[in-house]
C-alpha cells in the first residue's frame, strides 16, 4: 500500500511538473513578429520563425509600416521587431523607449550600412560626399529616391531638405517602396543616367547594383557612410511574461554573411525566404549555439536539441 501511495505522489508530480516546468506560459505561444515588407527583415524574421517553430512557438508576422510597426508595440498587438534601425529610427523610437512602451533588447546586426548612395559611375563623376550633390544638381532633376511614405528614412531625408543641408536647396523627395525604388536605380543604371537614392547593407542591392555610399554627413544618417545598427525591441514587459522567448531574442545576433546569403538566394532562385532561411541556417549551426544557450522549448525540454534535430529532420526530408 505505501508503494502504490509513492507511486501515485511521484506520478502526480511527474504530471504537474509537465505543466509547472513548461519554459513559457500558454499565451506565449503565438509571437507576433512585424515586417515592413524590407528583403532583410524578411529574411531574420524567416530565421526566426523557422527556430520558434521546433521550439513549439508559432510565428505571425504582420505586415505593417515602421510607424504602424512602432505604435502596435506601443499598444501590446506586436510582440517583437527586428527591424529597429539605428540612427534612422531615433526619432520615432526614442520617445517609446523613455517612456517604457518599448524596450530594446539587443543589437542582433551591430554592423550595417544605412545612408545615401548613387551608382558608381556616378561616383567616378566626383560624386562621393553630400557636399557634392548640389554641385550636380540637374543632373540629378533635384530629386532624391526614398522608400515608402511614413517610413523615418524618409523623414530624415525631408529634414535634411527642409534644413537645406549640404547646399540642397529646392530638391525634393520621390517617395516609393522599396521595389519601386530600386527599379528606378536598376533603369537609370543601366542607361549610365543619374540618380541618389536611399541605400542600406544587408540588403541584395549591394550585389545587384555597383553602388557608392556618400561620405560627409555627420547630422543626418551618420557619420563613417551611414554606420548604423539593427536592433530588437519588444513590447513592454515581453521579456517578464515570456522569458524563455525573450531570452532567444535577446541572444539571436544574425551577421551579415547569413542575411547576405538568404536574400541572394530569394533573389537568384525566386524562392521563399523561409526555403533559403533554412538551407543557410543549416549551413551555419554554430549560431543555434550561442542563440540556444539557456532556452528550452514551450513544453520545457532542451532547446539546442530540438532546433538541431528539427533541421536534421527537415535536410532528410
């Protein structure tokens, strides 16, 4: 009788153990990602997405614009954002990070590009610095080429404009989306015309156009040609409610090698991000170790193995 009664104890525990050492409550399962539609967001939130899910997590990525991205954050509808680029996106983050609304939890791309470039013949020209693009002006139709309205690239450059910065006096901005953008540059490119546009690294471009960065701007997008970082953020309180999730997220730092490789491979082959996503990761398990230190999946078992043996279950398939 004692035996059948410890029996039954060390079963109950067993079972309330399934429950009680989950690594995230229920409610955590859904993570609500955003993308503004960028080729290299949607290349780390197919990475991010493919080791949630042989976590036991689902990822729903909503599309959204930047502003829209930040105000959903602010009302607890977006959980987490890959996408914060700094310092293009100081001024619309900056309140919502003083405020507590949004947290930054870590700087998953410290090395990246985000300012004004034109192709490089037009750089052999002698445009290479802000400072010279009023000396060109009408070869440029006083135009610069930026990405969707709302966007705080955008914002940046219309300040700039309005300030009349290095000279740009009477120049406006042809706002786009990102495609749109890119196939004016491709266009003009190809029939030797000229065009400034916005630019940034990670990002397919720097494959497909022969681009120059401009140098010379300290006030705007930055100095040292745009040097910038990407950051994750999170609604507040994410990290305090999903612990585990939040632990991934705050060790998941890509580099740009990975995201380089995924989007040529969208590029080339026209495939899904999450197909290239997966073929690269597996290519790189090392990164599953540091990103994987200390998780463990929803239902509470160990998270390296089961992201490992997800991918293998997936390269036999």
């Amino acid at each position: 009788m004692k035996r059948l009664v410890a029996s039954c104890l060390l079963f109950g525990a067993a079972l309330g153990c399934a429950s009680a050492c989950a690594a995230d409550a229920a409610r955590c399962q859904v993570v609500n990602m955003a993308s503004p539609g960028w080729t290299d967001i949607n290349a780390t939130n197919a990475v991010a997405g493919i080791v949630l899910e042989a976590l036991g997590y689902q990822q729903k990525i909503l599309p959204l614009s930047v502003p829209i991205t930040f105000a959903g954050l602010r009302k607890g509808q977006v959980d987490v954002f890959l996408g914060n680029w700094m310092p293009a996106q100081r001024a619309l983050v900056a309140p919502l990070l003083a405020s507590g609304a949004v947290e930054q939890i870590a700087a998953n791309l410290p090395q990246a590009k985000f300012t004004l470039a034109v192709p490089a013949h037009v750089a052999r020209a002698g445009v290479r610095t802000f400072a010279d693009l009023t000396r060109h002006a009408d070869r440029f139709d006083r135009r610069i080429y930026g990405i969707e309205s709302g966007a705080p690239a955008n914002q940046t450059i219309k300040r700039m404009l309005k300030d009349r910065a290095y000279g740009l006096d009477g120049w406006t901005l042809v706002e786009s989306s990102e495609q749109g953008m890119l196939s004016q540059v491709k266009r003009r490119n190809r029939s030797a015309a000229w065009i400034v546009f916005l630019a940034w690294e990670p990002h397919q471009m720097n494959n497909a156009i022969d681009l120059v960065y401009l140098d010379g701007d300290t006030s705007y997008f930055g100095p040292n040609y745009g040097s910038a970082s990407i950051h994750t953020v999170a609604r507040r309180g994410y990290r305090q409610d999903c612990p585990n999730a939040g632990r991934l997220f705050t060790q998941m730092i890509f580099d740009a090698p990975l995201e380089h490789a995924i989007i040529a491979d969208v590029a080339a082959s026209m495939e899904p991000a999450r197909a290239a996503a997966l073929r690269r990761l597996r290519a790189r398990p090392e990164l599953l170790d540091a990103w994987l230190a200390g998780v463990r999946t929803l239902a509470g078992a160990d998270g390296r193995a089961a992201v490992h043996a997800a991918l293998h279950v997936a390269n036999n398939r």
